[in-house]
C-alpha cells in the first residue's frame, strides 16, 4: 500500500510553511500539525526545493487519485 493522504488533510498540516520549502521544512510542518498518514505521504516525494503547494500536490500520492501522480514538483509536466 502507498502512502496517501487528502488534499484538504495535507493543507491543513502544511497552512503554515513558508514557501519555497524543502522536502524537511514540509515534515517538519506535518510533524507539528499532520497525521500518520500525510506525514508518510510528505516521506515518499522526492527531496527537492517546493517553489509552492501546488507543487508539493503534484508531488504525493491521494486517497481519491485513481492513478499515481508522477513524481516531482512539476507533476511530470514539462514547462
């Protein structure tokens, strides 16, 4: 089973990070205000600088996805 978590749960723990985060601003946040889940969810995306949420979304894995998302703070997109 992959880690995943909701949008609305990995907002809630992550409300306070200053942007751009790295991958250990972004634990360090959901340690403080996150569950078990979106806390493992933050462990399985790739150790990168976070320019905004909408990254870190791209990033980790959904309870609602159907698929996986593509790993990475563009989502797999190019730009």
């Amino acid at each position: 089973m992959s880690a995943s978590t909701t949008r609305d749960r990995l907002k809630e723990a992550l409300n306070e990070v200053d942007f751009p985060a790295s991958k250990d601003d972004l634990l360090a946040a959901a340690d403080e205000r996150g569950d078990g889940n979106t806390i493992r969810a933050l462990r399985a995306i790739p150790p990168v600088e976070y320019a905004n949420l909408a990254e870190v979304f791209a990033s980790v894995a959904f309870d609602d996805d159907k698929s996986p998302r593509p790993h990475g703070p563009s989502g797999g997109l190019t730009r």
